[in-house]
C-alpha cells in the first residue's frame, strides 16, 4: 500500500482544476456548443464555415447557467464552448477515483486515454498524479488530432456513423498541447500517440496500462482500443468507458469484447454515459 498525499490543498488543487477544465461556473453565462442538426442548419452551418474559412468562427448557444445546466455540465451532457473537456465532473472524479486506487494499492503502469479531443481529461488525470507526487507513470494522450475516421467497413455497428464530419471533433495536436501548458503541467509525463488507433495503439511503446479510458466514440474506436491494449491492463487496473450509455455502438464493442474474453468483472456505473469495470 502507497500513502497518498492528502489535505485541503490537494482537494482544493483537484476541485478547481476539475471546475476549471469544465468551465463549471467560470462562464457567467453557459456557453455550448450548437451541433446543426436540421438539414437547413447544416445547409447554413456550411456556408459561414465556407465564408469564414482560416477563421475560428463556431456556432455557439448561450444560456443561463442554471440548476438545470449546472446538472447537464456535472453529467457531461453538453459540449462546453470553450472548456478543455466535455467528459463532466462527476467522470472527472471517476478519472481520480481510479488513478488514487492504482497509486495506493501498487497497481503498476500507466494512464491512457483514446480519445481526448481538446485534452482535458488527460490534463486532470496529469493533474491528480502531480498532485500526490507520483513522477513513475505516464499520461498516454492518443487521437488522430484530425477527428474520428469515417466508417471502413469493418464493423456493422459504425455503418452511417457521421461522427466524422463534425469540425468540432478535430482537435489539432498543437491546441491539446497548449491546454497542457496552461495548466503547467505538460512535460516529459505526458506522451502523445498520434494517428489512427488501429495505427498507433499496437505498437505504442506503452509497457503497462493501469487505467486504461476509452473515450473514441464509435464501434471501431472502442474495439482497436481494446484489442491493443486490454492485455496490458494488470489485476487490480481499471477500464472506463466514457461513451457506454451514450453510443450504442460503443457499448455493442464492450458487450462483443467481454464476451469474447469471458470477462465477467461487473461493470459500474459512473453516470448516464459512463462505465468501469476493474481488472480481477
Ligand atoms: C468524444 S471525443 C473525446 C473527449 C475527451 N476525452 C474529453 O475529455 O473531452 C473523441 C475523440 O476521439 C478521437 N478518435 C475517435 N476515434 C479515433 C480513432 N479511431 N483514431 C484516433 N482518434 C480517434 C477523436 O479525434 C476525438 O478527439
């Protein structure tokens, strides 16, 4: 068993960087980001981006932030304007929960996400090791930095999939490392992968992976992930699932993974999208 560092400080430190990389209660207003869903939204979604080309122009909703959408930004229902991460807090603590178990019972290796758009979960996780002083595991930051892949067929659950035209998805390296900085806490602990999963995920000079969060949406991204890395999850390592209860096919590829494998350790719930399941 590790003690871990505790007292106010450190709950304080991992409070505000969580409410900060959630922007939970740092906009006066809410600010959330508008996917056009109507066909003529796209249609006129389409044009200003064509109009404002090179420019970071984005379609924007501003609200109040109430109860109602304080809860919302809690649960990780809405894609905050300007915040590092859309994952919510209370998946943010789940992040904590996991890595402070591995810390204190000696689980070795490391921290993966696959999956991390603008970055913020990984910085929390980098946030909770600098916390309680651990400088012997990493943060693996994995995305194409370009979006998700358009379906290739491979799998039946991500046939139509179109999470691949969102220009809010595409996230450049460059911009996830600057996130870091602002928080100080990019350095030689935090390593990115860059490129497709099924590129970089089997090769990835990853020796151990402590808690491994999958967070890549769709079927195929779910499952590239799994089968590169699950292998590398020691007993007593964590699995989360950040898309469970929100994308069907992500939840289709845990289902198919498990079964596969025979895995039966029971998988918990963090909240409506969120599960975890820990290595037995
Ligand atoms: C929902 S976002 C992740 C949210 C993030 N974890 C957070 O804290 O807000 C999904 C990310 O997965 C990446 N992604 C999905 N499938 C991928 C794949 N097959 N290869 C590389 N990146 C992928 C996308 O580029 C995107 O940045």
């Amino acid at each position: 068993m590790t003690d871990l560092a505790a007292g106010p400080a450190v709950e304080r430190y991992l409070d505000l960087t969580a409410r900060m990389l959630t922007r939970f209660g740092f906009e006066g207003r809410s600010l959330t980001v508008k996917l056009p869903r109507r066909s003529y939204e796209a249609y006129l979604y389409g044009l200003l981006q064509k109009a404002t080309k090179d420019r970071d122009v984005r379609l924007v909703e501003a609200g109040e932030f109430g109860p109602e959408q304080q809860q919302r930004r809690r649960e990780g229902r809405d894609w905050p304007a300007d915040a590092e991460t859309m994952v919510g807090l209370l998946r943010l603590e789940n992040v904590r929960h996991c890595l402070e178990q591995v810390v204190a019972d000696d689980v070795p290796g490391d921290f993966v996400e696959t999956g991390a758009w603008r970055g913020g979960t990984c910085i929390y996780a980098r946030a909770v090791l600098a916390a309680h002083g651990v400088t012997d595991r990493t943060v693996w930051v994995a995305d194409s930095f370009e979006g998700l892949p358009p379906p290739d067929g491979r799998f039946d659950a991500d046939a139509g999939d179109q999470h691949h035209v969102e220009p809010e998805l595409a996230i450049t390296r460059e911009a996830v490392e600057d996130n870091f900085r602002r928080y100080d806490l990019l350095d030689e602990q935090v390593r990115f992968l860059e490129g497709w999963f099924s590129e970089t995920l089997p090769d990835a000079p990853i020796e151990q992976v402590a808690v491994l969060r999958l967070d890549g949406d769709m079927y195929g991204s779910t499952m590239d992930a799994l089968e590169a890395l699950y292998d590398k999850v020691p007993v007593g390592g964590f699995v989360v699932v950040d898309d469970y209860g929100a994308v069907p096919g992500c939840a289709q590829a845990i289902h198919d993974f498990r079964d596969a494998r025979g895995i039966t350790d029971p998988l918990q719930e963090i909240d409506w999208a969120g599960v975890y399941w820990r290595r037995s």
